[in-house]
C-alpha cells in the first residue's frame, strides 16, 4: 500500500516536472554506462571504482539531463513541427552547436570531478575531443532526426536517454583512456 503511494507520487511528480524525467534516466543510465566500461575493463564487483560511478551519476543527472532538456525545449520552439525534414534540420543544428558543448564540458568537468587541474582538464579535452566528435558525428545526426521527427517532445529526453547508454559506454572508454592511447584506438 505505501509502495503504491509512493509509486503514485513519483509519477505525478515527474508528470508535473518534465525535467526530473530525463534527471532521473540520465543518473541511472549514466552510471550504468561507466559500470559496463568498467567490466571490460575487467573489474568486477568486488573492485569497480564507485567513485567514478559516482562521478558519471552526478554529472549525468545534474548536468547532461537539464543541458539536453533546454536544448530539446529550444529546439521544438524553433522549429515546432514533427517531420523529417525538421528532424533533418535539428539533427544538423545539434550536430555543430550542443555536441562539440557537450563533448567539451564532459571531458572538462568530469575532469575536474577526478581533481584534475584546470590545465589537466583543458589537455584531456584537446587530446580527446576531435577523436570523439569524429565518433559522434557517425552516430548521433541519425539518432537525432529520429528523436526530433518520430519521437513525441514529451519522450525526446527518455527515449535519448536509452540510446546514449550505448555512448556513455563509449564516452567512459575515451575518458579513461591515457593520453598517448587515444592516438592507437581511434
């Protein structure tokens, strides 16, 4: 019975506060994303860094989530209508403008996160930034138009969420990465 209250006020929670639908996706999918980096690391339960499991939530939850929510919002202002060709034209537009933001303050702030310097932080993102934008560019203009012309705007951010578990495996595998090893993998 009280599971079933709590159910029900979680769901006219996120109902009333959009965001928190996307916050919560992204601070669990983000973290997951990092544990199954690091079980190809090798590791196991017994030695997965909880901290950068920690770290991925945080930044995924409080960062990613509303950056993207706000991007989705503008987006559907600019351009309302629900087709492929708007979908062409988001895609395009996410491409060169909130992609290369995102990509930059990930490396950035996670970089920070890990108690980098601020200089450390602006070596990892000019090693690791091209390699990873290269990468992104073959995935996310066609995730993209499919969210922005057949997704509802209600489910852009969930249904985003899902298909960046696949890239937040991939952006854990880069971060981790040393310096001299991104030029032999990409």
């Amino acid at each position: 019975m009280a599971s079933s209250v709590l159910w029900q006020q979680l769901k006219s929670f996120i109902v009333r506060y959009p965001i928190a639908r996307g916050m919560i996706s992204y601070s669990l999918i983000w973290p997951t994303g990092s544990l199954i980096q690091q079980t190809f690391e090798g590791k196991r339960w017994g030695n997965y860094d909880w901290w950068r499991v920690f770290r991925f939530s945080m930044y995924g939850g409080l960062f990613v989530a509303p950056t993207l929510y706000g991007w989705v919002k503008i987006s559907s202002a600019m351009w309302p209508h629900t087709s492929l060709r708007y979908g062409v034209i988001k895609a395009a537009v996410e491409t060169i403008s909130y992609t290369p933001a995102a990509m930059t303050c990930f490396y950035f702030i996670m970089s920070l996160l890990e108690s980098k310097t601020v200089q450390e932080a602006v070596a990892e993102v000019g090693k690791k930034f091209l390699p990873t934008y290269k990468v992104a560019l073959a995935v996310w203009p066609l995730v993209a138009t499919i969210n922005f012309s057949l997704i509802p705007e209600r489910n852009r951010v969930p249904f985003i969420s899902v298909c960046s578990l696949c890239w937040t495996c991939f952006l854990a595998y880069m971060k981790h990465l040393e310096h001299h090893e991104v030029d032999q993998v990409i």
